[in-house]
C-alpha cells in the first residue's frame, strides 16, 4: 500500500514539473540551485566513475553528475515511478554520455554488490517507503571506499521557526510522502563512516556526505560518525 501511494503521488508529479519546482524552490528558500550545486561538489566524483541517482526522479541531476564523470563515467538513474522513469529517460536522451534509467525500488536494488564508485539523492531519502533499507542497498552496490552524498530536508530544529513546523510538515508529507520524522544523517550513520552533515536554512536543509570504509569487514564491525 505504502508503495503503491508513493508511486501514484509521484506519477502525478512527473507531468507537473513546473509546479514541483515552485514547490522545491519555496521550500528551499530559493537556495535549492546552489545547495545542489555544493551536493554535487561534495561528491567528489571523477573522469571514468559510476554514479547511481538514487530516487532520480525526472533526471534533473543527469547533466551535472554526467559532466562531473565525463569522458569515460557512467550515471545510472534508479526511481520506481512509472512517470518518473518515462521523463528521466527522455531528460538523458539529450545529455552527453546518455545515462540510463532503470525503474525499481530503492529497498531493493536490481544492481549487484560494488557496481559504483559514488551515489547521490536529492530528496529520496526522505520519502522512500522504506529509508533504511534504501541505505543498506546503497552501502551494498557502491564499492567499499565510495560515497553517498544527500541532498535532503528536516523540520526547522530549533524556535522560533519550529513554530511553523505543525503547518508545514503534513502539508508536505501529504503532498510529497516526505517523512519528517525521520533522520536520515542517523540512518547513514548505521552503514557510513564518517558521515559529515551540513546544515543550511535554519537547519531545514542539509547536505550530507557519507563514505565507506575501504573494507568490507570493518564496515561489518559497525559503524559511528559526527556531523
């Protein structure tokens, strides 16, 4: 059921676009352009790296991650909405080194272990049915020394602008399926270390870099992090 909901609220973004970005851009304070482009820096990929899209909705991050792996990089795009993946694979079409766009759940990803140097997600995290299986996959399909880098929202932690968090949150829960109880920084931190947090817009806005450790085994011991 859970997933069925997600599907049909994004189905429905994805042939309106324009309104969703009013949508991030209000949320954002008008700031979503440079935190993305901070994200992206973040992630620290290079010539010839995989890159997974995590949730990549209408491959709005297919020109930057594309740019940041070219000549020789691959971007792999992964969303479970239908309409989502139709407009991801048309968005690719016209990007250089033409990323691929595969439909499936995030909980469950149809990639084997260490196929990617890097990951990236732009408000998935946050609304994925399942978040912490979401990360465990992530952790499984990058190669031990990768890294995660998430672009996400939270509640304002601290007043007077947690005043405004009954108001907003359920009317962006139900219009999104955001989860704003729920901390994604904790959830990297089962799987990541380190992980680094940077906060933005009052603390409603955070990019979050995650890294594997280069072994598997120590990732097995357990992981803490700051940030």
């Amino acid at each position: 059921m859970a997933e069925s909901r997600v599907n049909r609220v994004y189905d429905w973004w994805s042939g309106h676009q324009r309104l969703f970005r009013a949508l991030r851009f209000l949320a954002f304070s008008g700031q979503y352009g440079r935190l993305h482009r901070l994200a992206v820096d973040r992630l620290f990929a290079g010539r010839g790296d995989r890159v997974l899209d995590l949730g990549c909705g209408p491959g709005a991050n297919f020109d930057a991650l594309a740019g940041a792996v070219a000549p020789g990089g691959r971007v792999v795009g992964v969303d479970a909405s239908g309409g989502m993946v139709r407009r991801a694979r048309g968005e690719a079409s016209g990007v250089d080194g033409r990323p691929s766009v595969v439909r499936g759940d995030a909980g469950s990803l149809p990639f084997r272990d260490d196929s990617f140097d890097r990951a990236f997600s732009t408000l998935a995290v946050s609304a994925v049915p399942d978040a912490r299986s979401a990360v465990a996959e992530v952790a499984r399909v990058l190669r031990p020394g990768g890294r995660f880098v998430v672009l996400d929202a939270r509640p304002f932690p601290t007043l007077p602008l947690a005043y405004l968090n009954p108001l907003v949150d359920p009317i962006s829960a139900w219009a999104t399926e955001w989860h704003p109880e729920r901390d994604v920084p904790a959830l990297l931190r089962e799987r990541f270390d380190p992980v680094h947090v940077e906060s933005f817009n009052g603390g409603s806005a955070f990019v979050a870099t995650a890294d594997l450790p280069r072994s598997r085994a120590t990732a097995a011991g357990g992981n803490s992090g700051s940030g």
